[in-house]
C-alpha cells in the first residue's frame, strides 16, 4: 500500500496486482484488498496462477525452501514473471514491489533479490522498482529514464516497521495488512500436512484448501479423512466441493467430515467411528449411519485419544 502511495504520489497509475497461489490465508480477502488498493489509490486485480504455481514451482524451486514448504526467492521471481508478461495488457511501463531490503531473511536480502530478478528475467531490463528501499540499491530503469524522481523514494531497511506504521499513520489509515506472517507454506503444520498428503496422492489445486481446515487422519489403507474442528471449520469444510471427497453425515449433532471417495469398506467404517467419537455420541451405544448409499453399524470409540492414534504422521 504504502509502494502505491509513493507512487501516486508523483502522479503515476497504478494497477494493484494479487498473484493469487492459494497459500495466503483460510479466508478470502479479495474484497478486503480491494478496498486497501482503492485506499492507496490504485486500481485492483486477481491473477489466479494457483495450477501453474503448483505444477512449475512449489515442488522444484531453483532456490529450495525456507524452515518449512516455502520456496520465497522463486515465488516472488514467478510473481514478477507473471506481472511482467501482463504489462503490455494493463499499459504499464514498469513494475512496483513494497518489499523492503533486508526485512525477510530468505527472499529481501540483497543478493535474493538478484536472483529474484534473474528468475523473473528483469536482469538486464531492470524494470522492478522496490521505492521503499530505493536508495540503498542500484537505479532502476523507471528512475535512470526519468519516469519516477528517485529523490522521492526512501531508504528503509532491516525488520523494523516504524517508519512505515508511522508512515501509515499520518496518512490517516487504520486498515492494513498486518506487518508479520501471511504465508501458510510458513507455517510447520501445513508443510508437515503437505508433505504427508504427498508421501499418498498428488497434490492438485482442490487440496490447497483441504489441508486448512479441521483434523486430519490417515487410515490404515490410506484413506484420508478430515473432520471438523467448530462450526468456523465445518462451514468451510462444506463449502469445498472438493470432486474427490464425500461427506459424513452423522445420526447425532457432530462434526463436518470429508473421506476419500476411494475409501475402502474398513476405512469407511474407521471413519464413521472417529468422526461419532468427535460427534455428540455416547461411546457406549451402538449407531446406524448411512454413506454413499449403505448403512454402516458402528459405535464410538470409548475415548478421543484411541481416534487420534490416526492422526496424520509427518
């Protein structure tokens, strides 16, 4: 936000670009960014890349991960490639970034953000222009030709965020994306539950989401099942439609659950078991539950720790 303010501020158009990969959060902010775009006076974008980000990066990054599932350097290379190839679309004369130097260690260091541009072929174009950091890195192309006034940008670096809050502040807005995280290929759990969904099928674009919501079991023939967490999870487990899992539907108020459509008949019974146990049962009756057409007989289990014995492994 504050990449666009400078902009506009010298009288430069710009087009906020959200390179869409899915991995950004559990819950949509396409409007929300909007609104933050429109704040800093641009206009806003969604770019849906999440097939191809899977397919051509995330399992072969050139510059391998950070502490978890995140390829940082070549994502934000891939982001600029598909930024560049649309500016002829959108108009544009170059390209705008809020990275700051210095402030992620794997992607925002100098020599990271070379082999960003190399990624992104931009070397020798040199057409990223990253105006919070600008004068502590070489001219860009956009500042040598004269289209911005490098004397106009700024010269943060490292970690801090002081001078950009206070920044933020004195231009009167209250609604920004929070300084830390964002990324669940970050975060230890998703990457072990990316990790582990593979060891068993292949990733596809579906799964992304499946992987963000409720707990996640792995039978004995290798059936994954997910059941809800609270109604939050539920919600969102329903409204998947996920084309390669069926739902669960207990006799008693429970959880929102998801099996593999491939699940085989021991699993399926497993399945119903657990998803009772996390339901409002009483471990000790015995209940009928009807799935994909026949009606199992199945009773909980006595207590919630012999269901985790199925918790995925890592």
């Amino acid at each position: 936000m504050i990449a666009v303010k400078l902009m506009r501020e010298q009288g430069i158009e710009v087009t906020a670009l959200h390179i869409k990969i899915g991995f950004s959060g559990t819950r949509d902010l396409s409007t929300l960014m909007q609104k933050r775009a429109e704040l800093a006076g641009a206009e806003f974008r969604i770019v849906d890349v999440r097939e191809s980000y899977i397919q051509d990066i995330l399992f072969s990054p050139v510059y391998g991960y950070g502490k978890n599932f995140n390829p940082c350097i070549d994502c934000h290379g891939y982001m600029f490639k598909i930024a560049k190839a649309m500016m002829e679309e959108l108009g544009a004369s170059f390209l705008v970034t809020g990275e700051v130097l210095g402030q992620r260690p794997m992607s925002q260091r100098s020599d990271a953000l070379k082999q960003v541009s190399k990624l992104a072929n931009d070397k020798e174009d040199k057409l990223i222009l990253r105006p919070l950091s600008a004068k502590l890195m070489e001219p860009t192309t956009p500042e040598i030709e004269g289209w911005v006034d490098r004397e106009k940008l700024l010269d943060i670096s490292g970690r801090s965020r002081e001078r950009q809050l206070s920044m933020a502040a004195a231009w009167g807005w209250e609604d920004y994306e929070s300084p830390g995280g964002g990324c669940l290929l970050t975060e230890p759990i998703y990457s072990q539950k990316i990790r582990e969904f593979i060891a068993h099928d292949t990733f596809e674009v579906a799964d992304i989401d499946l992987l963000k919501f409720g707990r996640h079991f792995r039978l004995p023939d290798e059936t994954k099942l997910v059941v809800g967490r609270h109604q939050e999870d539920n919600e969102a487990l329903e409204a998947l439609a996920h084309p390669d899992y069926l739902s669960i539907r207990l006799p008693v108020p429970g959880p929102y659950s998801l099996i593999h459509k491939e699940a085989t008949s021991a699993d399926i019974e497993l399945a119903l078991r657990i998803a009772l146990t996390y339901g409002k049962s009483k471990s000790d009756e015995v209940y009928t539950v009807s799935f994909a057409g026949a009606e199992y007989t199945v009773q909980p289990f006595a207590s919630k720790a012999e269901a985790q014995r199925y918790f995925f492994n890592a």
